[in-house]
C-alpha cells in the first residue's frame, strides 16, 4: 500500500519481485503465475502508473471522507 509519496521504493520493489520470479523459473525451472498488485490510496497513482510495469495490477482504494 502506498500513498504515493514513495514512488521509487514501489518501483524498486516490483523490479525486485520480477527478478527473482524469474530467477526462479531459470534456476529451477519451475514456472509460478504470479500477479503484483500495488495498492494505491486515490489522487495518488499519478507517478506510479508510468513505472508499475507490466506485470503489475493497479488497485485504487477511495480516501476516506
């Protein structure tokens, strides 16, 4: 979950997670479906829409009145 004041550390971690799922499918040829979802509070998906990749699912959740 993010507010999107932490755009880069989003952005760092989903590179990360695409690494290793596919080191893991290379080292060990196991294949595991995956899907990243960044869940975003609203009016902030601005900067991270651009850099999610395309694994990843965009969830927007309503700020609270």
């Amino acid at each position: 979950m993010t507010s999107g004041k932490n755009v880069k550390t989003v952005e760092i971690t989903v590179k990360s997670l695409d690494f290793w799922h596919r080191e893991l499918e290379r080292r060990y040829s196991l294949r595991v479906p995956h899907e990243i979802w960044i869940v975003l509070d609203e009016g902030s998906e601005s900067g991270v829409k651009e850099r999610a990749g395309e694994t990843s699912r965009l969830v927007v959740v309503p700020r609270e009145v």
